[in-house]
C-alpha cells in the first residue's frame, strides 16, 4: 500500500460555504444588489464629482462603470457594508486599514456590522476622496487595458485568502455556520427548487418563495417572498460555533446583540445555536431574551 495518507481538506471546505457568504455581503454580489437598490443619476453625479474623469472613461472602454473600482458616500449610505469591498480590492487587511495611520479607524463599524454612525456619515466625503486615490494608484498600477471585471473580483478574493486563513475563531465560527447550514439544507432537500453555496430556495404551502440564506449579521436567515415586491422576514439565526463552555455567558451576549437588530428589521422568530453539550437555560434566556428557541449543533434542539 502507498505510504502517502492527505487527509480531507476540510478547511478548505470551510471556505468554500464562507465564500458563499462573503460574495453576499462583501463582493461583487453585494455591489450588484445595492446598485439595483440606488438612484442611479445621484451615483452618476458623484463618479463624476469625485473621480478623474480619463479613469472614468477608461473604463467605460472596457465596459466597466465605475463603482466597481471607486466608492461612493451614496452607496456607502445604502450599505455600509460595502467599505468592505473597496477594501479587499485595495488589498488591504483589516488589521492594516482600520488604524490611526490611514484616519479611517473609526469607520470599522461599517464593515463588521454595517453600521453608519452620524458621525461617520459626516466624514464619508473624505473617506470616498482617500479611497479614490488609492483606486487610482491601483488603475494605473495595473494599466487600465489589462482591467476586467474578472480581474477585480480577483483581486478581492486574494486578499479574502489570508483574511479567512487568519484565526482559528473565525474558522470555528464559519464551521459552525456551515453546519447548521447543511442541517437545514438537509431538513428542506425534499422540498428545494434552487440551491447554491449560499442559498436555497423552497416553495412553501402558500405557493410562496422562501430563501434559506448565508447573511452577514445574523449568520443565517429565512425571508418569504410575498410578492414581486415585498420579502416578508421570518426567521433570523445566529451560530456560535466555539467550544469553551466557560465562554458559554459571552456568546449568548453576542447573539443578543444580533437578535436586537434582527427584531428591529421584522424577524418574527429569533433563534440562537451553539456548540455545546449542554448549557444553562435560565442563564441563556437572561443572556438573550430575544431569542426564542435555542439549538445545539451537537445534538441538535436542546429545548
């Protein structure tokens, strides 16, 4: 028998379900969706105010418009989250961009958890003028000519690389997400009409669409679609994928926090899942009241 034994590339594995997130929130996914979600002469006047207008038409050549390389107050207004993009795409880490030396400390709320601050708000004029310089030292790097909207997502995904590979706390978690994921996934399999690394899609009693998704803060969601315009919030769940049972307090505190914001947003059900064998459910509920059923991914529903 070979003496050669490669194990299962799990991690790898891992990543491919947090990539799926990732493209939702932070990538050229995301930028799609908040362009479909913005008044398009607002972002056209401010390409044109804040960006050279040769790099303007230099992309235009390559039938690029430009939010994809430049960021904007309007779409950073629209989804904070979005700072993230331009950042991955300066080849930034965060650790790197979020520091006194770039003045852009403050801004880091936006990214991890989509919050704008009145303050912020103020100050995303010369956010947007320093990222656009920086855009530009990035154009004329690479020489337009070579630009595609290809090469850009490649570019962010190089820098998602080491980012994701960074810490074993952001590996557990996205681990955790990933199972409980593929538990629903399982559960709903008979019934799902769609499927992707990031979502599915199953039609329920009422003949409606309802989306099973990756999102950035809860972990997971499920939306029904009640008509061509309007998506009904239903079920919002957080993960807590760490093992220390002694942290147990904290994690439940975090999924609280979320739970606030995702009530706040019309989730009608909140539900907390974390990877202990056991846990202290009057500790839990005083941890977390908004949440209204809480999981285990080891054996699964504890309550």
């Amino acid at each position: 028998m070979p003496d050669v034994n490669i194990p299962s590339p799990a991690l790898q594995i891992d990543f491919s379900y947090a990539l799926g997130q990732i493209r939702s929130v932070y990538l050229q996914d995301a930028l799609s969706k908040t362009v479909d979600d913005i008044d398009l002469p607002t972002l056209d006047n401010q390409l044109a105010e804040y960006v050279p207008q040769d790099s303007l038409k230099a992309l235009a050549k390559r039938g690029l418009r430009g939010e994809l390389v430049f960021s904007m107050p309007c779409m950073l207004e629209i989804n904070p989250f979005l700072l993230g993009y331009y950042r991955l795409l300066l080849g930034f880490s965060q650790k790197e961009f979020y520091t006194t030396k770039f003045g852009v400390s403050g801004f880091k709320s936006m990214e991890v958890k989509g919050i704008l601050t009145d303050r912020n708000k103020d100050r995303l004029p010369d956010l947007c003028v320093g990222m656009v310089g920086s855009a530009c030292a990035l154009l004329d790097g690479i020489g337009v000519d070579r630009v595609s909207k290809e090469l850009l997502d490649d570019l962010t995904l190089l820098t998602v690389g080491p980012q994701l590979r960074g810490g074993a706390n952001v590996k557990k978690g996205v681990a955790g997400i990933v199972d409980v994921f593929e538990a629903i996934h399982e559960i709903v399999e008979h019934a799902a009409t769609e499927s992707t690394s990031g979502q599915i899609q199953i039609t329920n009693a009422a003949d409606r669409k309802v989306f099973i998704e990756f999102a950035p803060d809860p972990d997971i969601v499920i939306r029904e679609e009640m008509n061509a315009s309007s998506i009904r919030n239903v079920i919002a769940i957080e993960v807590k994928g760490g093992t220390d049972f002694s942290n147990i307090h904290n994690r439940v505190g975090e999924a609280e926090k979320s739970h606030q914001k995702a009530k706040a947003e019309g989730y009608v059900e909140c539900w907390t899942v974390v990877n202990v064998d056991r846990i202290d459910m009057e500790m839990a509920q005083r941890e977390s009241p908004s949440t209204n059923r809480f999981y285990t991914y080891i054996f699964f529903e504890i309550r």
